[in-house]
C-alpha cells in the first residue's frame, strides 16, 4: 500500500508515492520512466524524516524528471514484417522475411534475413517471427558479451564471480553482492561504446556496491565520457526493447 505526499523545494512541487515495508530497512528513492517519484521506506521512519530526505535529494529529483521528459516518444510496436528496421551492435539492418525448409537468423549486405518454416500459419508468424530474433539475438549476447567482460575486467582490475545473459525489464544489467553480472541480452544491438558503459558500470559495482561519489569517480576514471554514454543510451533504449 502506498500513500501520496508533496514536499516544496523553491516554487517546486515534489510529489511522492511513499510505499513502507517491514522488511525494508533503509530508504530509497526513485525517479520511474513515467515521471513519478517514489519513496520506499522501513515502516519506523517517521514522514517528517522522510520528507526531509526527499527535500535533500530534490535537485537530484528535478534534473532527473527534466531528463525524463526529454525522451523520445515510445517507437511504434513491431509487426515482424520485411522492411522493418533492426541494430546489432549499433548497426542498422533492414528485415527480410523468407519462407523455406530451415528456419535461422543470418546477417547478409545489409539485412537480417530470417526463414520462417512453411508450415507456420500467417496469424502466428509475427510471434513466431519475434521469437526466432530473441533466440538469434541472445545466442549473440551469450558469445560476445562474457569476452567484453573479461576485456573490461583486466582493464579495471576487478572479476565477477560469474556472468549470466538475462532478460531483465527494467535494467541493462546488474551486479550482486556476490559478484555476479547480469546483462540484458537487448544491449547487444547498442554500439559497442555503450555496451562497454553497461559493462564497467556493473563492474565497479564489485567493490563499490552502491551510486556512492566514489563510484562514479572511479567510473570516470576508468571511462572519462561515461555521462555522454549513458545519456545516449537514456535516449535509444527504449528503440531496443521489442
């Protein structure tokens, strides 16, 4: 259950969902991709602190809600049909959709070519379509991203645990307490630029665990352009999840 509340920064209104857990035991704060502002929080925290916290952290709030609204309208949803334009590694190639005897995905002058067996009927060919992609783009992502890892991971001086390719909604990747990177199989069709932000994000998560002052100086050492990077890929990503 959450509840509504405002705080005042200047002639700013700062509205808040604040949503109180038991199991919570420190506080946190969201910006979501719609434009709202959300608080969770330990359900010992009285609203005067958190109300305080969220005043603290509203310059922060309004750059970020500023940043929201400046990205582009949501891309029109995919039909699968020929012409459709898809990326792989920040390259543009048009679908070509073909019927035949071996289904498969294949990159050829320019065009992601895919064969549809014969015997699928034309209702569940866009699902059949998309599938086939997912399954092309994922066996892609697991051989090339685990060696952009261990690339990135001499470079920085740090080695996950373990590296999964994932299917998260939300998040390009993430690292856990015990060094184990995710990565979102999608990333593969940014430039391999961003590819590499993604990575060496999650990678000084090894010893710095949180969005400390001291991660992202040790993130700018490591990539001086990283807040180019990530602003680009703010502004593409949501052209990647299909």
């Amino acid at each position: 259950m959450s509840t509504l509340h405002e705080v005042l920064w200047g002639n700013t209104a700062i509205r808040y969902a604040l949503h109180r857990s038991a199991r919570k035991k420190t506080l946190s704060l969201r910006v979501e991709p719609d434009g709202s502002v959300v608080v969770f929080a330990p359900e010992t925290v009285p609203e005067l602190r958190i109300a305080a916290i969220v005043r603290k952290k509203a310059q922060w709030i309004v750059e970020r809600l500023r940043r929201v609204a400046d990205v582009p309208p949501a891309p029109t949803p995919r039909k699968y049909v020929s012409g459709e334009s898809f990326q792989y590694l920040g390259r543009q190639y048009r679908l070509k959709v073909q019927r035949g005897e071996a289904e498969g995905v294949r990159l050829s002058a320019g065009f992601l070519i895919i064969t549809v067996s014969r015997t699928v009927a034309a209702a569940e060919r866009p699902d059949h379509i998309r599938s086939l992609l997912i399954d092309w783009y994922r066996s892609h992502a697991t051989e090339r991203l685990p060696f952009k890892v261990s690339e990135l991971s001499a470079r920085i001086g740090v080695t996950p645990k373990t590296v999964f390719i994932r299917e998260p909604k939300q998040r390009w990747g993430s690292c856990d307490a015990n060094g184990a990177l995710r990565l979102n199989w999608r990333i593969i069709q940014a430039p391999p630029k961003l590819i590499d932000y993604v990575i060496a994000h999650e990678l000084i998560h090894i010893p710095h665990p949180n969005h400390s002052p001291t991660f992202w100086s040790n993130l700018g050492r490591v990539m001086p352009d990283y807040e180019q990077r990530r602003e680009t890929l703010r502004k593409i990503g949501a052209f990647l999840v299909w």
